[in-house]
C-alpha cells in the first residue's frame, strides 16, 4: 500500500509539476535569448531541476494540507447498522423505543472515508444512567466516537424517544413445543417429554407482562442426534415468550433463559388393512366379483407414528376407478398408497390391484330395529313413528351376496341440523365392501324432541 502511494505521489508531481515547469523555463529561455546562456547553464546543472521541483512540490503539500487548495473531491458513504450501546439500571429498569442499530454518514475526503472504515472504530452510545422512570418519554440524543477529525459525521436517527419503566416479574408455567418433527427418523415418533423446569420468573414492564399469553420451551429435533428408540437429555432449550396471536416478545427477559428438557422416543407402529374404495359406475349388468392385493384377498399394512394418532386408524383406503369396466373379465391397477394424517412412515407404499367382473344379481332385503340416528344434537330425543321393515335391494354377484350377513349391515340416518319436531329422513347404508352396493327407496319418519 505504502509503495503504491509513492507511485502516485512520484507521477503526480512528474505530471503536474516537473513537467509544467520544464515547459516554463524553455518558453524563458527562448523569450530571453540574451541570458540563454546563463540559462543553459543552469539548466545543464544536474540536480537543478530536482531541488527546484522537490521545493514547489513541498509548497503544494502546504497549500492543499491547509485546504487553501483542495485536489480532492467531497465524498459521502453511508455505514450502515451499527450496533447501539445502552447504558441504564438494566435490574431495575426497561428500556422502550430504542433501536438495535443506528445508520451513519461519512463526509469528506475519500482517503479519510477509506481510513475510516480501515479502523472500523464506531460506537453508538445511548446513556442513560441519570435517567429515571417517567410516564412521558425522554428525547435523548446519541453520542459516538470521531476515529477522523477531518471527516463530518452524522447519525440517522441522531436521537430516540425513550421509554423508563421499572421492570416487574411474574412466575409463569411453561409448556413446550417440537420443532423440525419431520427430522426425525420416519419410524420414531415423541412418547413423551419432560421439563426440568414448569415455571419460570419473566421481567419486564407492566404492559409487556399482560401481552403475555404464554412461555414455551422450544425443542429443535433437528438439531439432536436421534436415531433410534430410547431416553435422551437435551441441555439449552430456549424459553420464549408468546402473545396471544402467537407472535414473539421480544421486550420480555426470561429468567433463567433456558433449561434442560428429556425426551423419549418410541417406535410404535400397528398393522391394519388395506380397504378398497372405488368410484364411477361399472357398465349395465355386471358387478365386481372379486378383488385381489399383491395377490392375496386380505392384504394388510404396517403403519407408523405418533401412538394416540395410530390407534385411530382402522384401514388405509387405496381408491381406484371403475367407471365404465365390466366388459373385460378384469382389471390391473398399478396404485399409490395415500399416507393418513398422523402416519410418519408405512410398510408399503405402492400396491397391486386385481380386481374381477361378474354378472350382477340383485336381492331385496328386509331391515328393521336396528337403524341407528347419528348427529343428534346434544340433549334432543329422536323416536320412530313408523317402526315399519326398510325394503333394501343389494347388488353384486351372486357367491357375493349369498355369502352376505345380514346381520353386519350398519343402516343410519343423518339428523344433522334437524331440531324439535317430526322429520322424513333418507336411510343410509355404510358400505365398506366394494363387492356389493345397495339401493333403499325408502324413508323414516321420526320426531326429535
């Protein structure tokens, strides 16, 4: 750097001084040819024009250092984000309206500006100390430090309106939340987590503290080393404090800041049925004989996840389309196995479907006492007015629907949203057998009271 500044320097003063001067005593010497030779003289003296042009250049240094001459141009650049340093009674205090950073501007010479930002030398101070707590806000100006006198500086914002409150605590019970579940291992699921701590003191001012909603502690899966089943002890788990929207408060202090949590992980998975479900509308005549998974009639599925969530599901449903089969004597199906909510990882994801047609057949039935009302609203009473037999056609082939128990048929009716009064309601059927459907032409009459 100091090599680079004396090329400069020394094609500086070539430029603008050895040469104009050069220039200057030839035109002399020809305007003056009566003393040409004295000035031939002196101009053949070898250290003549050196110590003539080391002196102007010393003149110049002069000039422009005391900016009776200025050479260089007026810059401006901006620093941005500088850290501010506040100083108050952070135990018995807090501190509202004040920035995290200031902004500032650098004007004068671009050397300065370049030495400036070289020593890095900036601090933002916001002192506070003589100040007590007070309803009405403080206007209080900034003070910082001048690494280049010759440089103006300015901040933005130059001064703050300041809040003092004292700072109040409350205890407050935390809970926790899990972030990053899906970093865990598919097959392993959370059984269970424990707090070192179910309280904690939060400071902060009286207004901060009725925002609080609640304090959690914030366990990162992603940042733990999790991979397999067991008990593992997590140290530095964050506590944050939350509104009632879920934001974050930031102008609360959590005391202490963070604590240690144990987890325990498990592996616990069930096994349960494929069921299949079909849409559309075979062709006139023909009903599906028989269906088929990977070969066998009864295919079932290892499923895995959280337990309380595993445990509701009876069957994985695989739809496919029939519309307009029946003509051919089957159908293959390549299908994707939709993963149900709460399920972290299955057995098998895809599967082979065969399914068959036959010649359908129909059956009527009779069903009778034991129709069942679902989505009563709570404290009504629903009674049959007409406890008459439901007339009910069944559709499918004929092995099908002679090997069908009549008993296992679930027949409803939906009362949602009927109130006080008597009603003439649809009956349904639920049908989790692909193999057959069922027609009921009839209706209920009831009344809710």
């Amino acid at each position: 750097m100091i090599t680079r500044l004396f090329r400069k320097l020394y094609a500086f003063i070539d430029k603008y001084i050895v040469v104009p001067i050069s220039r200057f005593i030839y035109y002399l010497s020809k305007k003056f040819k009566k003393n040409q030779g004295k000035l031939d003289k002196l101009l053949n003296r070898p250290n003549f024009l050196v110590y003539l042009s080391l002196v102007l250049a010393v003149g110049m240094f002069l000039l422009i250092d005391s900016k009776v001459i200025n050479l260089v141009k007026t810059e401006a650049e901006e620093i941005p984000n500088i850290p501010v340093v506040v100083k108050y009674n952070e135990e018995a205090y807090v501190i509202e309206g004040v920035p995290e950073t200031v902004d500032i501007t650098l004007t004068g010479r671009k050397s300065d500006i370049y030495l400036a930002k070289q020593l890095g030398e900036y601090e933002v101070v916001l002192d506070l100390s003589e100040y007590k707590p007070s309803e009405n806000p403080y206007k209080v100006y900034f003070s910082y430090s001048k690494p280049i006198k010759s440089l103006t500086y300015k901040l933005d914002p130059s001064y703050v309106q300041v809040m003092i409150k004292n700072k109040e605590s409350q205890v407050k019970s935390i809970s926790y939340d899990l972030l990053n579940i899906n970093a865990l291992d598919s097959k392993l699921s959370v059984k269970s987590v424990t707090l070192s701590k179910s309280e904690v003191v939060v400071k902060g001012g009286s207004d901060a503290l009725k925002e609080i909603a609640s304090v959690k502690a914030l366990i990162d899966l992603a940042k733990q080393n999790f991979s397999e089943a067991g008990t593992y002890d997590i140290d530095n788990v964050e506590l944050v404090a939350y509104d009632s929207k879920g934001n974050k408060l930031t102008n609360i202090e959590i005391v202490p800041s963070t604590i240690s949590a144990t987890v325990v992980l498990d592996s616990y998975s069930q096994s349960v049925p494929i069921s299949i479900e079909t849409t559309g509308e075979l062709i006139a005549g023909k009903a599906i004989a028989g269906i088929t998974i990977n070969g066998s009639t009864a295919s079932t599925i290892t499923i895995y996840g959280e337990q309380s969530e595993i445990e509701k599901i009876t069957s994985v449903p695989v739809t496919i389309n029939v519309d307009g089969l029946g003509k051919d004597g089957s159908k293959k199906y390549n299908a994707t196995i939709n993963k149900p909510n709460g399920v972290r990882k299955m057995s098998m994801e895809k599967v082979e479907i065969v399914v068959t047609f036959g010649e359908e057949v129909q059956k009527t039935i009779e069903i009778g006492g034991n129709i069942k009302p679902r989505n009563l609203s709570e404290g009504l009473n629903v009674n049959l007015i007409d406890n008459k037999d439901i007339t009910v056609q069944v559709k499918g082939v004929a092995s099908v629907i002679d090997k069908l128990d009549l008993n296992q048929i679930d027949a409803y009716v939906d009362l949602t949203g009927l109130g006080v009064g008597e009603h003439e309601v649809e009956i349904k059927i639920d049908n989790n057998n692909p193999l057959v459907s069922y027609v009921v032409s009839s209706k209920l009459k009831i009344k809710i009271s």
